[in-house]
C-alpha cells in the first residue's frame, strides 16, 4: 500500500509539470497571438489536469482574443464560433473554482463584446449577491458600471453616463471601507473623482493607492501631472 501511494504521489507530480509546462508554452504563443497554437497546449495542460480551472481559463481567453481577431479581419462566422467556444470554456472555469476573478472579467467583457449588457451586469450582479462580503465581485461590477458610462456618454446619454458612474462609487466606497487600503478600489475611486473634476479628491486617493502599492509607475506620473 505504502509503494502504491508514492507511486501515485509521483504520477500526480509528474502530471503537475506537465500541465504547468504546457500551460507556460499555450502563454508564450498567446504573447505571440499564435491562438491555434495557445489552444493546442492549453488542451494538452488540461489532458494532464483536468479539473484546473486556470487552464480552462486559459482555453476560454485563447478563444476569446482569436474571436475578437477573427471579427477584425471580417471573418464573422469563425469569430461566431470562437465566442462559442469562450463562453463554454468561461463557465467551465467557474464551475471549478466559482470566484474566479478573471473568469468573471473575461465572460463580462465578452457580453459586452457582444453588445449585450444586460448579461454583463446580471452574471456580476448575480455573483455580488452570492458573495455579499467579498470585495472582488464589487470591484468588476464597479468597473463594468465605468465602462458603460462612458459607452453612454459616447451614445450622448449623460444622465445615465452620471447614474452608472454613481453606482460605481458606491459600489468602490463599499470596498473602500472593509479594506481601506485595497489599491485597485482607490485607484477606481480617484478616476471617478477625476471625472467629475474633483481634483483633490482624486490627487488623495491616488496616493493613498500609490501607498498600497507603490509599483505604479504611471499613478505616479498622473498625480505629478495633476499637482503641477
């Protein structure tokens, strides 16, 4: 029994590396937008773990970039097919880990991709409500309620460009109190603050975000640029 159970150990080991070997490699062609070659290997990383979610999420951006390519170049039915392909890949991923973060960014961002918000906000307000006290689902609904501000200040629609932007405070001042420190959240919080011409308010949770984390190279040129 003891010989058995090293013998698994390794099998479970070896096939950690693979995976993780051909997960590096699917990365690779990803950087070099070779997506059929990023599939192939992300398929192999999954034949060897089956059950990774962060494999079935590569799979499902993979797709999603080559769909996004494939509209570019007016290929309309293979990039129909390959948004098919990201959306089943997306929600195997979280059917494995069910707070996946950029699960839910990637599937979110393909709906809006495909002019279809209402399915945007739904998936993350419906993983918001499941997760009350979690700041994740808060900080991608804030996010998506920014981007669909300025889609609808772009159609000229400001009053609902300044309710979105509203929502997304809110839903950032949320996340700002149970973690006061989190970076991303004051970071979102400064630019809609910026937005709105609050100069001050911006500079102040700008340096607050630089304070939690200082690798923002470009934060710091923007507070310089707004202090000058």
């Amino acid at each position: 029994m003891r010989e058995f159970c090293i013998v698994s150990l390794f099998m479970l080991f070896a096939l950690g590396c693979a995976s993780h070997s051909y997960n590096a490699e699917g990365m690779r062609y990803f950087g070099q937008a070779r997506y059929d070659a990023a599939i192939t290997s992300f398929q192999s990383a999954l034949r060897a773990n089956p059950n990774d979610p962060n494999t079935l999420y590569n799979i499902a951006a993979t797709h999603h970039q080559s769909a996004r390519a494939a509209l570019r170049s007016g290929h309309i039915a293979t990039a129909q097919q390959q948004y098919e392909q990201a959306v089943q890949h997306y929600q195997l991923c979280l059917a494995q880990a069910p707070n996946h973060v950029d699960a839910y960014r990637g599937l979110a961002a393909l709906y809006m991709d495909r002019q279809n918000p209402d399915a945007a906000f739904q998936l993350l307000i419906n993983w918001n409500n499941a997760n009350p006290v979690s700041v994740e689902p808060k900080i991608e609904l804030a996010r998506l309620y920014q981007e669909f501000a300025q889609i609808s200040l772009l159609q000229g629609r400001t009053e609902v460009a300044q309710q979105c932007r509203d929502v997304a405070e809110r839903l950032l001042q949320q996340v700002v109190d149970a973690e006061p420190m989190n970076y991303r959240a004051l970071r979102a919080l400064g630019f809609l603050k910026e937005q709105r011409g609050d100069i001050t308010g911006a500079v102040f949770d700008y340096r607050r975000s630089l304070q939690a984390n200082s690798q923002q190279q470009d934060l710091e040129n923007r507070i310089a640029a707004l202090t000058q």
